[in-house]
C-alpha cells in the first residue's frame, strides 16, 4: 500500500495542532501585552516638550526667587496649564530622590511611567486608560535637580484587541477555551475515524463476516485510512476463507452423498435376496447414521452460507409452534414433561427456518439430558428478546465444555457415546443459527440442578434499520 504524502500523516497532524495551541497561546498572553506598550508608547512630540520647557522655566524662576514656594498654595497654579485644544494639563515636580514634590496624590500610572522612563533614557509618552503621560523634562533650580512630568487627560483609538491585554484573567480563558476547541477539533478528528474502526472490528469479531469500515474512512489520505483499507482487505480474505471452508463442506457431504446411496441401494438387494445377518444390520444402522450426520453437515453449512429465507417480522410463539408441538409430544414419550411460556405478542425480526432449528436442537437436547421437566420461556426488554431453556438433568461439570459445546464436533466428556451425544453438531447448527441474527447464545449450570441455555435475540437489526432509515 503506497504511503501517504508528508503532509497527511498523523505525525504531522500532531505537530501542528499542537504547535498551534501553543502559538496561540504565547500570542495571547505574552505578545499582545507587549503590542499594547508598543502601541501606548510614543516618543514626545514638539508641542508637549515645549509646555514641559516652560513650565520648568517658571518653576525654575520662582524657586531662584523662593526656594520655599513650592510649599505656598500659589505654586500651584505654576502646574496646572491648559494645552493648545484648552485641555487642563497637571504637571507634577520630581526630586533628585523621586520624590513627587507638589503633590500629595499620585496616580498609579504615573509611579509606572516614572519606572518606565528610568530604563528608556529618554523623554516619551504612555496613555494608560484615559491619560496621556509624558515627560521627564530636567532642569536645575536653587542648586538642586528636578524633573517634571505632564499629564493630560486624553484617550487616543486603541485597537479592540487590547481590551484583552488589560484583562489577563479574561485573556488566560479565552486561551484556554481557544486552544481547548483546537485540541478538541484534533482528536475529533482522529478519534471518530478509530471509534468506526473499532466497531468494524468488534462486529467482525462477533462473527459478522460483512462487516467493512465506511468509505469516508477509507478515503483518508494518512494512516487511518491507510489502517481502514488494510482492515477491509483482511476481513473480505477472512470472509473468503469462512465461505470457501464452509463451501468445501457442504461439497464434501454432497459427494459423501453418492457412494453412500449407492451402499444403501446394495444392502436393500441383499436383504430382499435374503442375505440377512447381524453384520448386515449393523452396516445398514451405520448407513443411516452417516446419513443423518451429513444431513446435519448440510444444515450447518446452509446456516452459516445464510443461503436461507429472507427475515421476516413474526411472532415468536407463532413460528416455533409445531417445533413446541412436537418437543411436547416426545417428551411425553419418554415420560418427561416440558413447560412452555412464550407470550403470544412477542414478536421479532427472524429467520424462521434457522431458527426454529436451532431451538428444536436445544429442546431435544435438554429432554434427552432432563430426568422429569424442561421449561422454555421468552420475555422482551427494550432492543432484545431472551429465551431460555432449562432442564433439570445432570448439567456440565467442566466450565471449560460450557464454553466449547457449541463448536462443531465437539461433545463433552460425559456424553462422547454417539448413542446419547449425537456427533456434536446439533448445538453447533443452533450457535450459527443465533450468530446469523447477530444475537448471543450460552449455556451455564443451574445451581440446584441441570442446564440453562439462554439465547439474546435483537428486536432491530441493521437491515431493518436501514430500510426505516431509508423510508424516512
């Protein structure tokens, strides 16, 4: 199978989801802070740097005159100005020690501009919120060194993507959510397609042959799609194989068919010559075992091939009626009795004829084995129907025979005479039966006494479900 191109393998896939949430991320919380202070820093421009100038020339010229004035009311209103657009500017007077000399009040986004400016060198401007800041401006009055800073109240156009960047815990959870939906998008991504394999591969291994991943899964160009179509490709092989065995036996009892009808139309000859002895009685009982042996070997094979009737919506109680009719009359025969509580109005999607085979093995096999009673039962729960079938004889002792009793020829150790075991293909007729309606069969111990085997049979099937579908 040809490998996919560099950019649809998963690895890729990975890479880059994952290289993207963590890129968003970083551009969230550390990039857009950092656009903000590029954005809301601006060196001084000419007309701000000139009112600075002069307000500190009259600062400077009053101080010369009376270093005390800054403590006089008077020397307030040296620093409150109004710019070009009559707008109310407050200048505020720093000391060699950074100390805010006029003023008792300082706002928190001067503190951070006069820390910012310190590591710039240089005079600039900052708008924080709805004030524009700018400055330092130095100058020397009465011997000592001050700085005076401006600020104007003013709000310039702000990208909306700032909001975020003066909100961080808002910021962290937009990050979170938005990297969330893109790693939510990727395994979505990856998972719906194995989630499909998956089902594929357990209805496959339920025993559903046909089972195939869709095409839209197989349609991908890396390695799922590449896994999808190397599951098609062993289940249609496996699903050969099944088919071709299960062929080779029917074929097989077909030919045994032959020479065994020939021996049966000799031995008629002998006996209406008269050639009548012992031997010839055994080799006619013989004859007429292997007879009903490859008639059982046929039945498997056609119930597994589904070379049987269409499924039909039916009553169960009303499709297994002559099948209870004559296990009702055979155990009567042998002086047993058989319960029968089935409720007319269960009703199911089914296979008549494999069906009702499949329970009249069950029912002949549990009078067989049964001392006195064998009680049959159905009861419906939402998506299922449950029969169960229990006799009151000696059970399996091995747990291993309970699991094994519905392969083909398989016969438990208590029961290996052919006289009361058969050849072990009547439960396993009865197992392929329940397989083909996509239902489950078990056997385990009553506690007291005897064998309980419980079938599941589905109300809807995929068929049915898909012609609803299509009819909608």
């Amino acid at each position: 199978m040809p490998v996919s191109k560099l950019p649809n393998r998963i690895f890729i896939k990975l890479l880059l989801g994952f290289w993207l949430c963590s890129s968003l991320i970083i551009a969230i919380v550390g990039l857009l802070p950092l656009l903000q202070q590029n954005h809301d820093r601006a060196p001084l421009p000419p007309h701000l740097a000139k009112m600075l100038a002069k307000v500190a020339e009259r600062v400077s010229i009053r101080l010369e005159d009376d270093p005390q004035a800054i403590h006089h009311s008077r020397f307030k209103r040296l620093t409150h100005i109004r710019d070009r657009n009559d707008k109310p500017v407050r200048f505020y007077i720093v000391d060699h020690q950074g100390r805010v000399i006029n003023s008792h009040k300082v706002s928190r986004g001067l503190r951070h501009f006069m820390l910012m400016v310190d590591e710039a060198e240089r005079p600039m401007t900052h708008q924080f919120k709805s004030e524009l800041i700018f400055g330092p401006y130095e100058f020397n009055a009465a011997g000592e060194q001050y700085s005076i800073y401006g600020r104007l109240a003013d709000h310039h156009p702000r990208p909306w993507f700032f909001f975020f960047a003066e909100n961080k815990l808002l910021t962290l959870s937009l990050a979170i959510m938005l990297s969330g939906l893109l790693c939510g998008l990727l395994a979505w991504h990856l998972g719906k397609p194995l989630r499909t394999l998956r089902l594929s591969a357990d209805a496959l291994a339920a025993g559903d042959l046909t089972s195939r991943v869709d095409k839209a899964t197989t349609k991908r160009k890396d390695e799922i799609g590449q896994l999808a179509h190397a599951f098609n490709s062993m289940a249609d092989s496996i699903e050969n194989m099944v088919h071709s065995q299960q062929r080779l036996i029917s074929d097989i009892s077909h030919e045994l068919r032959t020479p065994l009808t020939r021996l049966q139309l000799a031995l008629a000859l002998a006996r209406k010559k008269g050639q009548q002895s012992a031997e010839t009685e055994r080799i006619g009982y013989e004859a007429e075992q292997l007879e009903l042996m490859i008639a059982e070997l046929l039945e498997l094979s056609k119930v597994k091939l589904n070379a049987h009737e269409s499924k039909l919506n039916l009553g169960l109680a009303e499709t297994l009626g002559q099948v209870l009719d004559d296990a009702e009359f055979e155990a009567e025969q042998q002086g047993k009795s058989l319960s029968i509580n089935i409720d007319e109005a269960i009703t199911l999607p089914l296979y008549p004829r494999p069906l009702s085979r499949a329970i009249e093995n069950l029912l002949r096999n549990a009078i067989r084995y049964a001392n006195t009673h064998v009680e049959i039962s159905a009861s419906e729960s939402i998506d299922s129907i449950t029969i169960e079938i229990i006799d009151d004889g000696p059970g399996i002792e091995n747990e291993q025979d309970l699991k094994a009793i519905f392969k083909p020829f398989y016969r438990p150790q208590s029961a290996r005479e052919r006289e009361s075991g058969g050849w072990g293909l009547g439960l396993a007729i009865a197992a392929a039966a329940v397989t083909a309606h996509k239902g489950s069969i078990v056997a385990t111990n009553v506690v007291s006494r005897g064998l309980n085997v419980t079938l599941v049979l589905p109300t809807m099937t995929e068929d049915l479900t898909q012609q609803n579908t299509s009819a909608e």
